[in-house]
C-alpha cells in the first residue's frame, strides 16, 4: 500500500524530486516523513514547489512506482522481500534513483554496496544524519532526468545536468553540451517547459543556460565551462541574479 504526501504548491512540476519512504511499520514511516519534511521546510521554505514524498508499507509497493522515485529511503527488515532485495531491484529497474538504507542491524551493512547504497543509516535515526544523506540525495538528482534530442538523425538521451546551454535556430533548437551540438524540432517554449527548471534560466528570448556549467558571471556577461559566452538580455538581469543565487545555495553545493 501507498500514501501520498506532496509537498507543494501545485500537484505537478517539472523538476519535482520524488522521495519514497519504504518501513513495514507504517508509525515509523510517518514518523521518518514528518523528519524529512521539516528537513525540507527548514532547507528550502514552506511554500516549496520541488519535492513529493510518498510512503509506502511494503518494497512491492515501492518497487511498483520506482521508475517516477528518486530516492528511495529503506527499511532493511521487512517481510516478503526485505530492503537488500529491494535495493537491488531499484539498482536494476532505476540505477538514478539515490538509495538511503536505514537499518538498527550494522552487520548488514556490506550488502548495501552491492547496489551502490548512497548512505546507510543506523537507526535510531539523527536529524543531523538524515538531513546529511537527503540533501547531498537531492544534490545528485537534481537535473538527472533525460531530454531526447538528435544529432546526424540519431536519437539521444542527454542527461539535463550536461547541458550548456539552448538555442533557438531556424524554429527548431540547437543544445550544447561539452563535446556536442544536439538538435530538436521544438521551438524555445516548448523545450523549456521539458525542462528541469531548477538548474535552467532563460536569459534572452533565445538562449536558455544551464546553471551547472557556468563558470563566471560579470555583470551581464556569463562564461561558461567551455570559455563560451553568453550574454544576459538587460530585463532579465535582476531575475537572473536571483535565480542563480537560489540555484547556488540549493544545489550548487
């Protein structure tokens, strides 16, 4: 069985990280959602349009939905298929997805490396712990997701957080990467709305950066990782600033 918890202004946005909380005791779930959900309130504000959690009271539950999860928060005992098994599954099904196993049994510990765990936690759980293992979670996924572009007429799955910057061309756009040039038959709107709006700012009608791959910014000028250059249409400047700043103190780290 499911729960949903969305922590939201709106049911859906693009670039929302899914969290699932997977225990076979339902209190300990709510009691590790209502943790993670202060967490979240105190990193990013009550009014945050970014994150969804999900509970669940048993790993079919979880394994069900794990292609739409981004990190996934386990159990390691629970019945039928325990949360070793599940994160094997996961490993397999969604390699993306952030694993977070919480455990009071440490000698399992060995098991979790096999499916790339990205912390283990002892229970009883710390906030300090927690907090540590959800926010460097966010850091990684942030931006993981695929756009499906082309180059030579071959089609690609780019990963958002390697994009350099978007440009729009001859009512088609042109995406750069570090070593390619990709192309996609959508107009500048219609590929914004495909992306993850956390790490991407439209600085002029038609170029969209990426705020991973900048490297300097001064005054109206950016430089990229790659030495490019971009210029920051006059009106945007001020909404830019900010935005980078919210981007650098979010997920910048």
């Amino acid at each position: 069985m499911k729960y949903w918890f969305v922590f939201s202004r709106g049911y859906l946005s693009m670039g929302r990280t899914t969290i699932g909380i997977c225990d076979d005791e339902l209190e300990i779930c709510n009691a590790t959602k209502k943790m993670i959900l202060s967490l979240l309130t105190k990193l990013y504000g009550d009014d945050d349009e970014y994150f969804a959690l999900k509970i669940y009271d048993s790993a079919a539950g979880l394994l069900h939905d794990i292609e739409d999860i981004d990190i996934a928060f386990l159990d390691v005992e629970m019945p039928v298929m325990d949360g070793m098994g599940a994160g094997n599954r996961i490993y397999k099904v969604n390699p993306n997805c952030k694993i977070i196993i919480a455990t009071s049994n440490d000698k399992r510990y060995s098991e979790a490396f096999k499916f790339n765990a990205h912390r283990y936690l002892n229970k009883p759980l710390r906030e300090s712990e927690v907090e540590e293992a959800i926010v460097s979670a966010i850091n990684k996924t942030v931006g993981n997701s695929n756009l499906e572009l082309f180059r030579n007429r071959i089609k690609y799955n780019v990963k958002q957080s390697d994009i350099l910057y978007i440009k729009s061309f001859n009512g088609s756009v042109e995406v750069y990467t570090a070593n390619n040039v990709f192309t996609k038959s959508v107009s500048l709107d219609q590929i914004e709305n495909e992306l993850d709006e956390r790490i991407f700012y439209r600085i002029h009608r038609q170029y969209i950066v990426g705020f991973k791959n900048i490297k300097s910014v001064s005054k109206n000028i950016i430089e990229l990782t790659n030495g490019e250059k971009l210029t920051i249409s006059r009106r945007k400047l001020l909404s830019f600033e900010k935005a980078y700043i919210e981007y650098d103190l979010n997920f910048g780290g």
